[in-house]
C-alpha cells in the first residue's frame, strides 16, 4: 500500500526552547540557568521552560505556582512576542531559499517540502543539515529536524534527537519505524486518548496496526481512520504554504478573581484593543465574535453573536462582548476573559490554487 504513494521529502524543523533560547541568547546572564517564559506571580501559567529548567520537571501549560516548587532557582522571564515574531521571519527567510512550499505552524515550527528544491539537492537529510546549520549561524539559535515521506512521520521523528539534532526515517524504514513507537509519541494522540488506548492494551504502533479499521472507529470515532491510516505510513496531506487563518483571539488570566462586572468591562476594553489592533495589522476582518469566560471553579463557557457585516474596530467588538456578557448571569467570579473573531474573510475562498505538482517515484530513492 505505502509503494503506491506519492513519495515526497518532507522536513519538519522545531526550534529549541524557542521562547526560553530567545531570553538566553539576547540576555548571556540567563544562559545555562533554569528559566521558565510567563508563569510570574501567583496566577501565571508557564509558556515555555528551558531545557535546565525542564531537568526539573517544568514544562509549559504547567502552574508557575508548580514550577518554582519543583525548581526553587527558576527564574521567570516576561513574554516578548515582537522578538519572538522578528526572529521567526529571519527564519523562515532562510526556509524560503531552499524552497516555496514552507507551511507555518507556529512561530518556531515549520513544514518544508523540498522534494524539487530550490538548490537541486537531492538528499533531504543534507539539506536539513544546512538550513539548521544557517539558522545557528545567522541567528544564533539551535533547531531540530525530522525527515521523512510525509508530514505525520517528519513531525514525529523531529522530537527524536532533540535538541540541536535531527532524525531521518527513509521511505523503506517507515513502517517499522512506526511499528515500534510508542502511542504517546504519535503527533496527535494526546494524554487522554493515550490512556484510553493503553486501557485497550495498545501501547506500540505495532498493537495500534493490529485493529481494524471498524474497531479504531467504533473506539476513537473520527480518530480512528485517520490512526489506522497513519500507522500505515499513510498521510497525504500537502504541505500548504498559504495557511487560511480561521480566528483571531485575546484573552487575560487575571491574579484576583474579579466578581464585579465593572471590572470585567475594564478588562474587557483592554482585550478589544489588542484583538482590534492584531485584526488592523493582519488585514483581517470577521463576523462571529465571541466572549470567552473561564469562572474560578475552571469551568468554560463561551457565548458567541454573528454579525450581518465584517468588522474590526474596537468599538464594535468591545460592544458586542458587553451584550454577551450581559446575556446571561454569571455563575461564579470570573479568572479569564477572552475576546475571539472568526468567519473571517479569509475563509472566503478566492485564493487561487496552484497546480499540484505529484511526485511519482520509485519507493527507494536518496533521501
């Protein structure tokens, strides 16, 4: 089945620590220290952590609460998305030599298809070795790299030698590749599922290509095909240079609980703002705005209103979210706020489609 695909030479590159490198390299005092991006104060949530810190079993999502028990040294450092961005582009500049199907999926990660590269290299595996080495070069930080047939594999096998290091699994290893990883390792088998599959008695890709199609399906619903296919080696999905944004969003974690709804309008005005502006700078509008609000008990709730026209401006968002706000009583004191804009204008489909070029070789080839 898998000599019957379309072989590409996929590259996923993973910045290291993205966030947590920024700091160290643009403050020396910080290199080689535990240090945690965000996470400050009693309420802070932890963005990224370095790999000193991240000895210590801190790691992102987690409490800052949480990370200066386990680390008593941490030290935290403020968000800096303007670098985190001016860093990105130089990055993906260098992406953009070596080939045009470069698909963003965050500021420190990237697909590259470079199955007919820009320099005519034919091997994928030499060619993340140079674009890596360019970015430590020209950027002063260090990234990994996953090789392979297709998206799926290449994401995979990026986390495998981490840091600074690379992985390349060759279109005849991909099925035993697969076979002996761990489910906790298949991009998009989160800790829930993981559990529900070992619960199952599958823990090896070996043990996922066991079942059949009918049973991953009756199991993990519309999961399931897609893990019976991807065990398989099978995962067609292109790599897309022109990602369409499908929301724009702002939301705050307030250090008190706020309980007045004065308060939460203040707030409020402050999150309209910075999506407004963020809408301004990307040319976007929407018409679906929605009001995000996480009580003190963490349950979620979000109330949404479509409008009959696009906006942007500050004074309609922030309107909007006070009727939503209004809607309903509350049901506890309010820790998050959130304001989200989607049914962007990006959705509308007039971009243009550029030929899709099919690959069709044999299934050993320089890789």
């Amino acid at each position: 089945m898998l000599n019957d695909l379309p072989i590409r030479k996929i590259i996923h590159v993973d910045m290291d620590a993205f966030y947590a490198s920024v700091a160290q390299m643009d403050n020396p005092e910080l290199r080689g220290k535990a240090i945690a991006v965000g996470g400050g104060g009693t309420r802070g949530v932890v963005s990224a952590a370095s790999y000193e810190a991240r000895k210590f079993g801190v790691k992102s999502a987690m409490s800052g609460r949480l990370a200066i028990k386990l680390c008593p040294d941490l030290i935290f450092v403020k968000t800096d998305f303007e670098r985190y961005s001016e860093i990105s582009k130089r990055i993906r500049q260098i992406f953009f030599e070596y080939t045009d199907l470069v698909e963003p999926l965050s500021l420190d990660e990237a697909y590259l298809d470079v199955t007919n590269n820009k320099i005519g290299l034919p091997s994928a595996t030499l060619l993340a070795q140079k674009i890596r080495q360019r970015i430590f070069d020209e950027v002063g930080l260090t990234a990994s790299a996953g090789i392979s047939i297709n998206k799926f594999i290449a994401k995979v096998a990026s986390d495998y030698n981490k840091p600074n290091g690379q992985k390349t699994v060759n279109p005849e290893d991909v099925l035993e590749f697969l076979e002996v990883l761990d489910i906790r390792k298949f991009y998009g088998v989160g800790k829930v599922t993981a559990e529900k599959m070992y619960q199952k008695g599958i823990f090896t890709g070996k043990d996922l290509k066991s079942k059949t199609l009918e049973y991953l399906k009756d199991n993990f619903g519309k999961s399931g095909s897609h893990y019976y296919h991807v065990v398989r080696g099978i995962h067609n999905n292109e790599v897309k240079p022109n990602r369409i944004r499908k929301s724009l969003a702002a939301e705050r974690t307030f250090s008190e609980n706020l309980s007045s709804e004065v308060f939460m309008l203040e707030k409020l005005d402050h999150i309209a703002e910075e999506v407004s502006k963020r809408l301004h700078k990307t040319k976007v509008t929407g018409k679906t705005i929605t009001l995000k609000i996480k009580y003190s008990d963490f349950t979620l709730q979000t109330r949404s209103k479509t409008l009959p026209y696009y906006v942007s401006e500050k004074a309609i968002l922030l309107e909007t979210a006070k009727d939503l706000l209004y809607q309903d009583a509350l049901n506890n004191s309010v820790r998050l706020l959130g304001i989200s804009l989607s049914n962007l204008n990006t959705d509308v489909k007039t971009i243009k489609k550029s030929e899709k070029e099919t690959v069709s070789v044999q299934l050993k080839f320089e890789f």
